[in-house]
C-alpha cells in the first residue's frame, strides 16, 4: 500500500531497514513469514546496527528452523515445510544488509542456509521442483523448475530473474507460488552478480549475462544438470 507517494512505514525509525521488514513481512501471503515472527524479530534490532539486524534475524531463522525439524520429525510434514520456507526467509533477511564488496563471510554463511532450508521445504512440496545447473558460458547457473504437476509435457512457463540483492528462493514467494497457482510452469534462477552465483560461484554481473535469460527463456524445460530436492547444489 502507498500513501501519498511513500511506502507504508511498518516500525522501525530507519527508513532501509524498514523497507526491508517490509519486504519479507509481504511475502507472508505466500508462505514466505509470518508477520508476527517479523515483528518480533525487528523489536530486537538495536537501531540502525546491521550486525544486530543480522543476529536477530538468524536468532529467527534457527528457531523456525528448529521448530520445522521438529515438526517434521513428528510426521506433519506440512508444518515442517511451511517453517522451512519461512526460515529460508528469514536467513535471508539476515545477510541482505550486508551485501556489498568483498562479501561478508556472514553473507556467505545466511545465503547457504537460506537455500539449505528452502530445498528442505520444498522436497515436502507435492510436487517438489528440479534443482537446476543451467549451462552458462564455462559454468553454471543455479535455479529452480517449479512444475504444477508430474506432467513433462511443455506448458507455458514463467521465467524469474532477481534483481541487486535477491535470490532464485525469494522468488517462489514474490511471483512463483502465484503462477504455479494460476497454471504456469516457473523456472527461478540466480543470474551472474545475484544470489547464490554471486556468493557461492564468485560470477559476478557481466554485459554477457543478458544471454543467460535468452537461452533460459527458449524451452519451458530447461537443458539443466538436475539434483534431487532438498539435496546441496555443486555450487
């Protein structure tokens, strides 16, 4: 929503880190958080302290996480997912303040637990998606192909791309649950310069990179190196 032309401020003083609360408490409609574990998350941060704003968050993060393994290990496995996902949020909440060069360690670290809890979520999908290695140049790109079903017959299918400081998981709750919903096959992925490409395979944004969304973009199904879900990417 927006008020005479400003975002609508949710609860903390600093306009950014505002900005950002907001950005993860908005995919709450989607799975992605749960606005009151947001909000107790950010009574936590200590002004403008980014590293505070990170302990907070993975504070979060493991709880859900945990509460997920527990739930899990119980049987429900639709809870389980469901806190997997969130906690995949929430780590990344965690290391978005700290994007900047030469990467953070601790960005390294949120950004390999987000994907982590993520692939444990969604391996509890019904149908859970391809982890994908799409060929790019002398390497790959890491993503997702999200099928509404078990049918491998080409659809029409959405392909999303992140910005700055997202990531191919944010954006299963951003566009990819909406679309699969409304009968659209999604493939997600990191680009040169975002994610997972940028932490974990150092590919940093180059002019080249625009061929990567052409050459994702010619076939609903990808030509990838597929894993089983919930399984550590090679990357």
């Amino acid at each position: 929503m927006c008020q005479g032309g400003t975002v609508t401020h949710m609860m903390l003083k600093d306009e950014l880190l505002d900005a950002q609360l907001l950005r993860t408490a908005g995919t709450a409609a989607y799975g992605g958080a749960d606005v009151g574990e947001c909000l107790a998350t950010a009574a936590r941060v200590d002004g403008t302290n980014l590293t505070s704003w990170h302990d907070a968050w993975v504070s979060t993060a493991e709880r859900v996480s945990a509460l997920a393994e527990a739930e899990l290990a119980a049987g429900r496995r639709l809870s389980a997912s469901e806190a997997f996902l969130r906690a995949s949020s929430y780590f990344r909440t965690a290391g978005v303040m700290l994007l900047g060069a030469p990467a953070d360690e601790r960005l390294r670290i949120t950004n390999a637990r987000q994907t982590e809890v993520f692939r444990r979520g969604a391996a509890l999908f019904a149908q859970p998606p391809e982890i994908v290695a799409i060929p790019f140049q002398d390497t790959t790109l890491p993503g997702y192909h999200f099928r509404i079903d078990g049918d491998e017959r080409p659809r029409p299918t959405v392909v999303l791309v992140g910005g700055y400081d997202g990531t191919s998981e944010e954006l299963y709750f951003l566009n990819g649950r909406a679309a699969l919903a409304r009968g659209y096959n999604v493939l997600a992925f990191d680009g040169p310069g975002q994610g997972a490409a940028l932490l974990q395979q150092q590919l940093v944004l180059r002019p080249a990179s625009r061929r990567s969304s052409r050459r994702s973009s010619t076939s609903s199904a990808p030509a990838p190196a597929p894993t089983r879900p919930g399984s550590r990417s090679s990357a």
